[in-house]
C-alpha cells in the first residue's frame, strides 16, 4: 500500500480501527488465482502475537477449501467518500484545487487457519450475534431459535481466523491541505449528510 507520512496511521489508530471495524474483504492467492469474500469480522486481539481476526463462511463457499499458499490478506474499510473542490476556502484564493476522495482503510495480512468445526465456528456467531445486537431494546440471541435449527445452520459454515502478521493503514482525511481547506471538508461532508466523514476529517486536522 502507498502510505505518504502525512496518512499514515500510528498504533493506536490501528488498533481502533481493527476493534471497530465490523465487515472486511478476505482475499487469498491460491492455486485458483486470487480469491475473495466479503465477511462480518470480529477483532481478537488475545489471539496469537498480533491478535487475529475471525470470520465464517458458507460451506458451499470454495475460499476455505483453496490453499492460500500465495497469502492471505483482509481489507478493512473506514469512511470514505467524494470531496468536492468547492468545499476548499482555497478555490476562491486561486482555483487551484482538483477532486479527491477521502478514505480510511487497512491491508491485514495474516495466516489463515480454517476451523471446520461448529463448536468453534458456534462460539463465534454467539460472539458476533452479542456485539451487534447489544443496546437493542428487542435484541436477539442465538438461543431464541429451535436448538435443532441452530445446530444445523451451525454445521453450514466454516470458521476462519485470519492471525495478524502485519497491518498496512492509511487514513487520508484533508491532512495535507490548509485548516482553512480541511474545515471546508468537513463541513460540506456534513452538509452533504456524511456525518461519519466530516467527524473523521475533524479529528484528523486536531491531531495534525
């Protein structure tokens, strides 16, 4: 990944974006050719060295059988979205200002370890099913269904734990433009009803 030092992301931020990110691309280079699915992820940072991150897959799903013996990677997705040039104080200044986009994003490469196993691959949607249905005045359990359903939809996935071997992060938020220019950014996300934007474009011009 092309990471300018104005982008890049410190540890902290890293590990932020890893324990909030909810949904990635695996992508494996196999045998095949490369390989990808798109997957709810929950980040464990008590697994292994540098902690791993766990998914699950439909059995009819190739991906888990193909070898990644090319390796094996996640791409996590922060905000992103369209700048505008005329959200920039210095268009009237001079007018030399083009579109971007903004984004925040992570290649995690790791090692892929299949679990084809429900006991596993059951504690895991328990897991992801507590987390996004947590604060929910009506949330839903697991144990809500029929303990034969459960078992059977338990049986049609396969787990799969990416361990971390290293993080490639970059979060491009305005950093290298004016505060004046960075301001204008957050505000027309914000008008243009992208809250996520203009508070991520907002926090990275006070750390900057």
């Amino acid at each position: 990944m092309y990471v300018p030092a104005h982008f890049s992301m410190d540890d902290t931020e890293v590990r932020t974006l890893l324990e909030t990110c909810r949904a990635a691309d695996l992508v494996t280079a196999t045998p095949r050719g490369l390989l990808a699915t798109f997957l709810p992820v929950l980040y464990d940072p008590s697994a292994g060295e540098h902690g791993a991150l766990l998914a699950h897959v439909a059995r009819n799903n190739d991906q888990w059988r193909e070898p990644a013996d090319g390796g094996a990677m996640a791409i996590l997705h922060g905000p992103d979205g369209y700048v505008s040039p005329s959200w920039y104080a210095s268009k009237a200044e001079h007018g030399r200002v083009v579109p971007t986009w903004n984004y925040v994003t992570a290649h995690v490469h790791g090692d892929l370890v299949v679990h084809d196993d429900p006991e596993w691959t059951g504690s895991l949607v328990r897991r992801l099913t507590d987390l996004h249905e947590a604060g929910r005045p009506d949330a839903w359990s697991v144990d809500d269904a029929p303990a034969g359903f459960v078992a059977g939809q338990f049986r049609a996935v396969v787990g799969l734990e990416l361990r971390i071997t290293g993080v490639e992060a970059k979060a491009k938020l305005s950093q290298n433009r004016s505060a004046a220019d960075r301001a204008g950014v957050a505000a027309g996300s914000a008008a243009a009803g992208d809250a996520r934007m203009a508070e991520a474009v907002r926090r990275a011009g006070a750390a900057s």
